[in-house]
C-alpha cells in the first residue's frame, strides 16, 4: 500500500514536469510567433492552452486523491506545493496565450521596430522558471532562492520598455494601438517571472519548511502596475 | 480528538472570512481613493495589504495542518480550497494595491472625465465575491453557479473601457499618462471579477465535486487580454 502511495506521488511529479514542458513551450512558441510575425503559430499557442489546462485539473484530482492517503506530513506538503505549481504554470500557460493574441494583432501593421527587450524578458522568465522546476526535482532550496532576487530585473526591463512606449504614443500617436499591445506582451512577461518566483518561493517553503512569501526580502509578489 | 478538529475547522473558515472581509474593505477603499481624489487613503491601501498578506500565509498553516489530521476525504476537499480561495483573495489584494497606486498617479493631473464604468465594474466584481463567498458559508453551490456567467458581463465593460481609452489617446496624446493609468485600473477591475470567478467555481467544485473549470461553459480562466 505504502509503495503504491510513493509511486503516485512519482506519477504526480512527472505529470507537473510534462505540465511544465507544455508551458514553457507555450511561452517559447508564442514569443516566435511574436518575432516571425506567424500567426499560424500564434494560432496554434491558442489552442494547445486547452492540454495544459487538462493538465491543471488531472494534476487537481490525483492531488485530492493523494492528499486522503498521506501517512506523513511532509508528503502533504509535497502535494499541496504541487498543486500550488500546477496553478502558477496554468497560468503562465494563459500569459503565453495573451501573447500569443497580442502578435496576432501586431502582425496586422508594420512592426514598430526590431523588439530588443521583450526577448530579454522572455529569456530570463523561461530561465527562472526552469531553475525553480530544476529546484524542486533536485530537492535544492538553494537553487530556488537563488531564482528570487531575479524577478526584480524583470520588472524594472517592464517599466522601462513601459517609460519608452509611453514617450514612442506622445510623439507619434499612429503608433498608440502598436505601443498597447507591446505593453500587454511587457507585462506578460513580467507576470511569467512573477509566477516563476511563486515556484522558486514554494520550492523553498517546501525544502526548507519556511514561508518566506510576503516578507517583502523577496521583492516577489507585489503588485508591480 | 474529532471534535478538536472540528473546532480548528470552523476557525479556518472564519479566517477565510476576516480576510474576505479586509479584501473587500481593500477595493472598497481603493475605490473611493481613485473617486475622491484621496492620496491618503490611496497609501491606507497600499499599507493595509500586508494584513491581507499574513492572513493568507496563517490560513496556509492552519491548513496545512489540519490536512494531517482530516479524517474524511470531504474535510480535505473543504482544506484544500479554503487554500484556493485565500490565495485568490490575496490577489484581489494585490489589485486593489494596483488601483491604489495608479490613483495616486492620476490625482497628480486633472481629471479626465468623470467616472462612469469603472465604478459599475467595481460593483459588479465586489458583488460576485460577496456572493461566490456566502455561497461557500450557505453551503448553496447553485448560488455560486450564478456568479460565473457574470464574469463575462465585466470583461465586456473592460473592452469597452478599452476601446474608449484608445480612441481618447489617438484623438488627444496629452491625455496618454491618464488613459493607461484608468485602463490599468479597468484591468484590474476585470481581474478581481476573474478571483471572484475562480472563488464561485471552487464552491460549486466542493459542494458538487465536478470540476467545471476550462470547460469553456463557464466562460472564464480565459486570458481576456
């Protein structure tokens, strides 16, 4: 019986690690589409959201399940954090999703000009999130932590690309609707780093037992705009 | 032992309804802040929200550690998403911050004109968390169920909100630092009625034991922008 409970619990970590292929691959593909102007792409970041919110829930029910069966309290916090994780890459699915919109939009005028910081972003969210998800398979709250403090980087690239779209609408107001939505991709990659620091926080809070959510040492989990 | 229980239950709901209750007081306020032009109450928001910040974590351990010891998989379900609803409580929180904080922005610039939608969105979504958290205290999944398709009524108000703004900036672009401040608010607005959403569903989810989110019915968990 006690065996049959550790090989679920495996079987719900190996369900969030696929969830969390599907997710990175969203924002990956969604920022392609963005940058090849491919709205087929787009379309198709879309649609997939579908499987990773199947994901979400199957990851929803075998955590119930689990969770009647624990026999020791660190296994509930495993699965609670799982869940906890399972949400965040949700929504970072539905973050990829916004972009994927926002570029189907974009893809209808000129391009602005050559995009230098969204990438950035993008490439730093992706690399926290996949340190936090390495975090928590290696059972590294270091590693985790580490993740945290990044999260600040994010969100000052997001208030300057910000600052630079706001003067870009005042000089030349043809550019508003462009400008717009660049400032949704901005904060969607803003919001993905945000959700990668939650992984990175439960990872912690689960391998070292501490809640350091909130305690404002993080910088994480304020509101940003 | 099972009545020591039962006690630690009913207080972890009622946790969950001092911190509803300091979530709504935090829109409220932010508001009112946003509509009277008060910078004061502005950063009363802002200071408030680690109140709401520590009530979630205490509910956090509260469940954690009731979670050990439930004897019935309905306890456990009734666990799990008091978590769930303090988490989406806590960021509706973080909107009302939002709010607070482009409020103390615009009140630094005239008005732009008065406020018509944003305080029926307000409304609306205050009035989907009231109703999607007595459905959970009475029990009444069908209560909750009338919460969801509403959501759809205040994303709608946003695009509008959103179309205006736009057309406000291309017409006049002095106007630009104001319309992105006010469509940051209305986002916001239209998130909090997103929490308020995933709040009811989790009701209908403990009470009916479906799960009815991404099933595309209830029209929400839908990235809007």
């Amino acid at each position: 019986m006690q065996r049959h409970f550790e090989q679920e619990l495996g079987e719900l970590k190996e369900k969030l690690l696929t969830m969390a292929s599907h997710t990175e691959g969203a924002v990956t593909l969604a920022l392609k589409a963005l940058l090849a102007r491919d709205d087929e792409l787009a379309r198709s970041v879309k649609e997939n959201d579908t499987i990773i919110d199947e994901l979400e829930k199957e990851i929803d029910e075998m955590a119930i399940n689990l969770l009647t069966r624990a026999p020791l309290s660190n296994d509930l916090r495993l699965i609670t954090v799982a869940m906890k994780i399972s949400h965040d890459l949700e929504r970072v699915g539905d973050e990829a999703t916004t972009i994927a919109r926002r570029s189907l939009e974009l893809s209808q005028e000129p391009q602005l000009k050559p995009y230098v910081v969204i990438p950035r972003m993008a490439q730093m969210g992706l690399e926290m999130l996949k340190q936090g998800l390495d975090a928590f398979v290696q059972r590294d709250p270091t590693r985790a932590r580490a993740v945290i403090p990044r999260d600040k980087d994010v969100d000052a690239l997001n208030k300057q690309l910000h600052r630079e779209l706001s003067s870009y609408m005042i000089e030349k107001p043809t550019t508003i609707t462009r400008c717009l939505n660049l400032m949704v991709i901005s904060k969607s990659l803003e919001r993905i780093a945000d959700h990668a620091t939650n992984v990175a926080e439960d990872v912690v809070y689960l391998y070292e037992a501490l809640d350091i959510r909130h305690t404002g040492k993080s910088g994480s989990r304020r509101p940003d705009q």
